[in-house]
C-alpha cells in the first residue's frame, strides 16, 4: 500500500479481555517495529521484525503481549488479559531494508487502546 | 546506556518567531539522528536526518538541524515559525551499522505551541 495502515484505530476492551491490534507495512518493507506511546511518554520500543521473524523483542513488557508476521508482511500484536496501563497508542512502523535508520522509519497513525 | 533527552517538554513561540528545540544524545558511537513531528491524532512524519557528512542538514517544511558531536547535540531549527508548525517534535538515534537490531530510541518529546 502506499503507506502503513493500523486498524483498528481506536480500540476499547475491558480488563481482562484479549486484543489484537494489526499493522499492513508498505509493501516490499522487510523491516517492521512496534512501539507504545503513553501519554506524556516518548516512544517505547516493543520489537522489531525482518521479513518474519523477530531478532529483538527486548522491549515486550511481559508475556501478556506477543506478536507475529507472516508472508513477510502483515504484522498482529497480541496483548492478553489487558490491564489499564496497557492503555496507550501503540504504533507500528515499517523501513525498506533491515538497516532500516539508513531511510527511517514510515509510521503508522496507530491504534488508540484503551482498557476500562 | 543509549538515550535521548529532549529538555524542554513544552515550548510557546509566536507566529514568525525562529525556534531551536533541543536534542543531545548517548550513545557507543556516532549514530544515525532523526527529528520526527507528529501532528494531533497523526503518526510520525519524518522532518529530517543525519548520517554522515555535512553536520547542517536541511529538512522538510523549512527545517534543519546541526550535528555536533563535541556536545552530542542534534538541535533542530526553523527561521520563522507557521501556525501550522504546532506539533509534537521527537528526536531519534540509531545505529550506524547492520546489527542485530535497528531500532531507534526516541525522546520524550517537545510538544510546540504557535501564538498568532
């Protein structure tokens, strides 16, 4: 597509409940990222994918949340039995090549979660 | 430990005023920098970014920002602010090399105020 697209882009889930937030790269993007922005917060780095697997996950803040990629394109992140501080906008970004800061990054408008 | 800091959380400039937001980092070696905006409700729009070579780099929107490795700074300028300029500016580092992961680490933020 011609950029990358998040859906849905609001999400609200009550505590407890699973959730699954979708991220469509640009197409031909081996690169993929995750990452959480909560209010008043930077950027936090959840993991990172080329083509279909993950070298570095280190920023997944517990088990609760996983994520996958397939066919090198669309990526799901999963959080389980959602919290209240999962509430935050969870951004997904896509680069042309694994070295990917050679272009930066192409975000997403990302996804607005918010457990009640 | 690598970071970014952005000093200034909220800054309020007039229409037509220059603006400087400020950016320094740490980091194991000379990295890859970027100054990205994120308007309300939107992703992040890269503005700008340095990899090597000259340290005054030009942007989009009438941007730049200045290298100085002396000071680990990656300040970001415009001459003359727009109202449309009202944002949330976040500078970014990454590594300069083909690692086991290419993420970039963001600043907290500088959310920028225009008076007419």
């Amino acid at each position: 597509g011609a950029g990358v697209s998040q859906s849905p882009s609001n999400k609200v889930t009550e505590k407890g409940k699973d959730v699954e937030l979708r991220c469509d790269p640009i197409s031909g993007h081996t690169a993929l990222y995750w990452y959480r922005q909560s209010l008043g917060q930077g950027l936090e780095f959840l993991i990172y994918f080329q083509g279909n697997s993950a070298p570095d996950k280190s920023g997944l803040p517990s088990d609760r949340f996983s994520a996958e990629r397939t066919g090198g394109s669309v990526s799901t992140l999963t959080i389980q039995r959602t919290q209240q501080e999962d509430s935050a906008v969870y951004l997904c970004a896509s680069s042309l090549v694994g070295g990917g800061q050679s272009y930066g990054y192409t975000f997403g408008s990302g996804t607005r979660l918010t457990v009640v | 430990a690598q970071s970014v800091t952005q000093p200034d959380i909220h800054i309020t400039v007039s229409e037509g005023a220059s603006l400087e937001l400020r950016c320094n980092y740490s980091y194991g070696a000379t990295p890859y920098l970027f100054w990205y905006v994120q308007s309300p409700g939107q992703g992040l729009q890269l503005l700008l970014k340095y990899f090597s070579g000259d340290t005054l780099v030009q942007g989009i929107k009438g941007f730049e920002a200045e290298f100085k490795r002396s000071q680990s700074s990656f300040n970001l300028r415009k001459p003359s602010v727009h109202w449309s300029d009202a944002a949330e500016y976040f500078c970014a580092v990454g590594p300069n090399y083909g690692g086991a992961t290419n993420k970039l680490i963001f600043g907290t933020g500088t959310l920028l105020a225009v008076q007419p």
